[in-house]
C-alpha cells in the first residue's frame, strides 16, 4: 500500500502546487500557443515519469524510429491500465493529445491539464457529440498535433484478450491524412489492476509498431481497420509476451 500511498499524494501535490503553472501558461498561451505546448508536454511528461519511478515501474521501449518525423500521426494501442497514459505520453516526440472519455471533466486541475496538452473528450452516448470530438481530433492532426486513442473504447479487464477496436476510431487518421503508429503493451495491468489496490514493482514492455498509411492499403482492409490494426497488435502482443514473459511450466512452478 506504500506505493499507492506515495503515488496518490505526489498527484494530488503536483495538481495543488502547479495552480500557478496554470495561471502562468494560460497567459503564455495568449501570446505564444506553441511555448505553451512545449512547456505542458515537458511538466507533465516529468510528473509521468515521477509516478513511475514511485510506482516502481521499468519499462521496456522498443521501436521509436517507426515514429514519423514529418507528420503528426494517430497512435493507437491496446488498453489494460491507467498506468498506459503514464507509461506512453513521455515516449511520444512531439505534442499529442488523448481521447479521452468525457467523465475525466468531472476532475477539476486534472482536466485542466489534459487540455493543456490537446485531450479531446469523448461522449460514448451521444453519437452526435461524438462525431464533434473527432472532427476536432482531424483538426488537431492537420495542425501538426498528434493524437493517441484505445479503440477499446475502456479498459480491458481480462489479460491476454482484446476487446473490439471500434471503427470510428480511425477516422482522426484518415479524414486527417496522417499515419496510424500501432502501439503494443505488454504487462501494464501488473502495476496495479491485477492486484487492487496494491502497486506494485513490474516489467512492461511498450513496443512501437511501423506506421500504417490508409491511403496505401487494401480497399478491404480499410474498410475493417479496426480489426486490420487489432490484428496487429495482437500478434505482436503475444510475440513479445513470450520473449519477456514467457510462461514457467508447472513442475518448475511447484519445485
């Protein structure tokens, strides 16, 4: 429980002590929107990595030269933990915001910062409203700003399975005209959801994948890219669970 304690109480510090951050980069946004970008993607990439550290996480990259440079991209990955946003933001290069659900507006200075750093929030319920925040997600594409989505749509609350990649999600990609970057997540439920409310030390492998140009792909397969980018990532899931964590045999396990 110390480890949750700690985590807890470092995020409720950094929301309370950087009120004043906030006043200050809403008014070096008035002046100067990309400083600010640049100022919320560094602070809040630290805090990640605080966190991280407290929960006692090592993390395992892999694949970051399949991260374009010439364009903004949609990345997109399977989704086990809270701790994946924590695990993946400092990794990407570039300013890029996530969908997230819109329950997260419910919390004041965490929502704040979430905008800060370009987060779009979904209405699950409300198609209409839905189609609005993905438009704003191919807008926020076309203007250099990356975005990053779970098409599970929520956590995935059973290990080694993958709920449905939802369609819609990779509209940001194609109406925006920029690459899908599939991201794999090996192990990320062991920090903390396969033992509430425990957090504990872990392994997680965070594995870049090569990016995926709509435009250039089978009619087909754009059609159904949902199930075309699950396919990916699950496959490549499963390769490198095996390689990091491959499964004791049961005479070892009861020796």
């Amino acid at each position: 429980m110390i480890r949750l304690i700690l985590v807890a109480l470092y995020l409720f510090l950094f929301l309370f002590l950087s009120i004043p951050v906030l006043i200050v980069e809403w008014f070096v946004g008035k002046r100067n929107p990309g400083h600010k970008d640049r100022l919320s993607k560094a602070l809040v990439g630290w805090g990640f990595r605080c966190i991280r550290a407290l929960a006692g996480t090592r993390l395992i990259v892999r694949g970051k030269e399949h991260i374009p440079t010439d364009s903004a991209a949609l990345f997109v990955g399977n989704h086990r933990s809270y701790f994946d946003i924590i695990i993946t933001y400092p990794q990407f290069p570039g300013t890029t915001g996530y969908v997230a659900k819109k329950e997260m507006l419910r919390y004041p200075l965490l929502k704040d910062w979430m905008r800060n750093i370009h987060c779009l929030f979904l209405d699950r319920d409300n198609i209409k409203e839905g189609l609005k925040t993905i438009l704003a997600g191919v807008e926020e594409v076309k203007n250099g700003v990356s975005m990053c989505i779970f098409p599970e749509g929520t956590r995935n609350k059973v290990n080694d399975t993958f709920l449905p990649f939802h369609e819609g999600s990779f509209k940001i990609a194609e109406k925006g005209g920029v690459p899908v970057v599939p991201m794999v997540i090996v192990n990320s439920a062991d920090i903390f959801e396969d033992h509430l409310p425990r957090i504990r030390r872990a392994t997680v492998v965070l594995e870049f994948q090569p990016p995926v140009y709509i435009r250039e792909m089978d009619k087909n397969d754009r059609k159904n890219m949902g199930t075309y980018v699950s396919g990916l990532i699950s496959q490549r899931y499963f390769q490198l669970k095996e390689e990091y964590f491959p499964a004791v045999p049961a005479d070892s396990a009861k020796s």
